[in-house]
C-alpha cells in the first residue's frame, strides 16, 4: 500500500493504460476527508461499505 500526505486542494493522479484518474484532497478535519475524483466514465467508483453491501445482498440471493 502506498501512503500519501496530501493538503486540501492538492491532487494525486493515477495514471491507467487507457486515461489518467485524478484524486483531489477537498478539504479535511480530524474525523473526515472530502475527495473528489475525475475519471473517465469507463471507471466505477465505489465506497467500500456500498460495494459490500451489494456483494452481500447478492450473495442472499444465490
């Protein structure tokens, strides 16, 4: 895992084989960070407690 400082309004770019995906730091406090991303339409982004919920209801169904 890499693990980055970054301040509000300062951006990491992840550069794939097809585009670039850009993360910016909004803003931030001692309990929450607010992010922002750009990426082309082909890229799912997904909070972790979403993509878990569906994968368990997913498996209830099977």
């Amino acid at each position: 895992m890499l693990v980055l400082t970054r301040r509000p309004g300062e951006m990491v770019r992840l550069y794939t084989s097809d585009d670039v995906i850009e993360i910016y730091l909004n803003d931030c406090n001692h309990h929450h960070a607010k992010i922002g991303f750009v990426a082309p339409d082909s890229v799912d982004i997904v909070r972790e407690e979403i993509d878990d919920q569906v994968a368990e209801s997913s498996e209830i169904r099977s």
